[in-house]
C-alpha cells in the first residue's frame, strides 16, 4: 500500500516536469487523440489532463459544456464526428474517455443512471443466457435481474464466491456473465477479481465488476483481469450528491463496438449537462477519496472499540476476515462502512433518527456523510430470505475477535494494527 502511495508522490514530481518542459507538446499530442502519451502519467494528474485540452477556438480551458441535440451537416451525412447527441457528444465523450483513462481503460459509456448502465450490458446477452452473480449485492441490481431479465428469459444464480473454487459448480454452456460487486452493497464483502476472472474466461464467460465503492483511484478491476466495470456516476465519481449517472468502461474493442450500439439503440444515456459536471469531478476525485477515507478509517475505528456495537464491517480493519485480500487488490479502504448495532431493530431506528451530521438519507460518495439502514431502504426490494442467506459467514465470532486482540495487545502490537487502518 505505502508503495502505491509514494507511486502518487512520484507522479507529483512529474507534473511539476511536465509544468516545465512537456506542456505544449503534450496537448499537441492530444489534440490529435494521442492521449496514449499521458498513459504513463499519475491518476491525478490524468484526471485533471486526460482529453482535456484547452478549447482550439476560444483557449478556455474547461472543456466546454455542448448543450446541443444536434450538429449541423454540410452535404446529407457529411458531418464533422457529430450527428446527433444520443449517439454522440463532444462533452460526454471527453468525460467518457477520462473516466475510462482513470480506470486504465479505452472505452466508457455514461448512461442516466447506474441502473441504466447495467440494462444497457444486460441487453448484450440473448433469451437462454445464464448470469452467475455474487451473493450480496445493492437491492436495485437485484431487483433489475428479477424482475425484469428473468422475465425475458436470463436466468441468474447468486452464489457466496469468497471462495474463488465456488464458481466452477455453477458454470453452465450457456453461462455468459459473471456479475461481481467488490466490495459488496451492503456486507461489505469481496471476491477475489484476478482469480474469479480467470476461472470465467477459461470458460469464455465475460466479468463486469461493479466497482462503485471503490472508485477507480482505489481499485481498478479491468488491471485484475475484468472486462467491464460498471460506475453508479451518482456516487464517488461525481461527488457532490446533485446528479444521477452511470458510466460502463472496457478495454475490450468487441465489447465496447457492441455497447456503442446497444447504448445509442436503448439511448439512456447521460444528459450532457451531467456528464460535464462528472468530469468537473474527476479532477478532484483522488482527493476526496483520501478525505473519504481517512473519516472512514477513524469512524470504524471509534466504532469498533463501543460496547454498542457487534460488528464494524470495514475492509481497512484488520478483523475484516478478507481485509489480506483487501491489501492484494484495493489500493486502498474507500469511505464505506458498514456496522451491526447490539440491539434491536426499534434501537436501530432511533439511533438512526438521532445522527449529528450524518443525514440520513440513501446513497453515498457525497462530499456529506450519510446513514441508512439497508433493509428498510435501499435494499427494501431484497426478500427477507435473501437478506438472511447473505449474512456474513465467514465473520469471526465477537469472542474470537477480542481474544485475538487481547493476543495483539499483550503482544504491544494493537496500535500497529490501528495505524493499518491509515495506511
Ligand atoms: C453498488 C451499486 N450498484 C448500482 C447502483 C445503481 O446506481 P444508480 O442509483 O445510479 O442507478 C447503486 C446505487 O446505489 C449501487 O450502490
């Protein structure tokens, strides 16, 4: 981890480099769509410079806001790129390519909403497709899956995949998908993306990961061997709470040709207004999300040491049972938590109610910090079945946990494992 962080500092030094000497022809390359030349550069620094070029005509410097349906054609189908914004918008397009640049990736496809983005991948599949997916995921996938792609004739297996081997029994010839959430909405679980890839492609099988807690500048799945990620733009990469999107990114050329059309046939794409304000946040997103974070860390930290409460379910403490895991493939904790109150349901709901600062509210990634209780909210559509088969199975008992702490702190090692924690 302090690897990837001096990696960050590094790249620092770069920058001030390309401040001094490499500016000009650096955009110059990029004006003509090189931008393979600042693919060596820092996540911040691409963030602020990936596509985004000051404007040819006036030298503004934000990449200007296209507020257009259409481009006009001087003879019938000659056009300058541009015909008609669901199909195409010079604003969405440089936000698209950023965000795909950050994710170490070629193609992006911003849609109206998460959801969005994954009916879009969906309608890649036919009538007789299987979709294995991991066991805990956010309701509104779910539910999607259920409701609507069964209807259609997709069928779906959820399985608990900590165990990367779990897959292999669920494979069938007309397996097509393998559907991840790392860390998972609302357990806070993880897969193994590198090793669940691998078993997926050795059966031709396509993996998207839903990678919406993490955010690109923490983990980026497509490096561990996924095909697609999928962003609800709603949250961390937007930032600011005033915006619903989605973003699907791919290396792939197949994948991305068939997500081009499937995305201008279906046309849930994101308002061009919206895009621009996503973009806008990507030139900030590394910093949020060592703000993120660090509030994040100090919060399960405080709330791993109450009398109140039973369980912290953070992977950036080390009692989470997959937080080696967490270290191999995040290069970070994200500012997600989840916690288990020892209490019941009337005591959940009055400690909700009562929160300072944090609001109540559903959703997350904002600049605020909010509260929810998934099974009431955002998870309302899962079957209470469901909800109590996705339990954390592998969380170690309370009692385990504090002998093994008792056992760190006789060992003068518990501060070591808080400072873990911050990295
Ligand atoms: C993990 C996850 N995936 C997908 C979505 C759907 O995104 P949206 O609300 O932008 O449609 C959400 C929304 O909360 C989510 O948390």
């Amino acid at each position: 981890m302090s690897e990837e962080r001096s990696g960050t500092e590094m790249h620092s030094g770069q920058f001030r480099l390309l401040g001094q000497r490499r500016f000009a022809p650096l955009f110059f390359t990029q004006f003509l769509g090189a931008f393979n030349d600042i693919a060596g550069l820092g996540f911040e620094t691409r963030a602020i410079h990936a596509v985004q070029v000051p404007d040819p005509s006036t030298g503004a410097v934000v990449t200007p806001l296209f507020l257009t349906s259409t481009f006009a054609q001087s003879a019938p189908g000659v056009h300058q790129g541009y015909e008609y914004s669901r199909s195409h918008n010079p604003t969405r397009g440089a936000y698209e390519t950023c965000v795909a640049n950050l994710e170490g990736a070629r193609f992006g496809f911003a849609f109206a909403s998460g959801c969005v983005g994954a009916t879009t991948v969906m309608h890649l599949l036919s009538s007789g497709d299987h979709v294995v997916c991991c066991d805990d995921m956010y309701g509104g996938t779910l539910r999607l899956f259920e409701r609507i792609f069964r209807k259609l004739g997709i069928s779906f297996d959820y399985l608990d995949l900590s165990e990367p081997e779990a897959l292999k029994g669920a494979i069938r010839p007309n397996t097509k998908l393998l559907w991840l959430e790392s860390p998972t909405n609302p357990l806070m679980k993880l897969v193994d993306i590198r090793a669940l890839s691998e078993i997926a492609h050795a059966s031709g099988m396509k993996v998207m990961v839903d990678n919406i807690f993490m955010s690109p500048y923490f983990q980026r799945p497509l490096e561990l061997g996924a095909d697609m990620v999928l962003h609800s733009s709603t949250k961390y990469i937007n930032g600011h709470s005033d915006l619903i999107g989605g973003v699907v990114i791919t290396y792939d050329v197949e994948l991305a040709n068939d997500l081009r059309f499937t995305a201008n046939a279906i046309g849930g794409v994101q308002a061009t207004l919206d895009a621009w304000l996503c973009l806008r946040s990507l030139k900030t997103l590394a910093v949020r999300m060592q703000a993120h974070e660090r509030n994040a860390a100090a919060v399960a930290s405080y709330l791993e040491s109450h009398p109140r409460v039973k369980r912290v379910m953070y992977p950036g403490l080390p009692s989470h049972p997959q937080h080696a895991l967490a270290r191999r493939q995040m290069t970070g904790f994200g500012g997600m938590l989840a916690m288990e109150l020892d209490g019941d349901l009337e005591g959940a709901k009055r400690f909700l109610s009562a929160t300072c600062i944090f609001t109540l509210a559903e959703s997350l990634g904002g600049v605020e910090s909010l509260i929810e209780h998934p099974a009431i909210m955002t998870h309302a559509s899962v079957p209470k079945a469901v909800r109590e088969k996705t339990r954390y199975r592998r969380w170690p008992h309370p009692c385990q946990r504090w002998h093994r702490d008792v056992r760190r702190s006789h060992r003068g090692s518990g501060r070591g494992a808080r400072s873990d924690l911050i990295k």
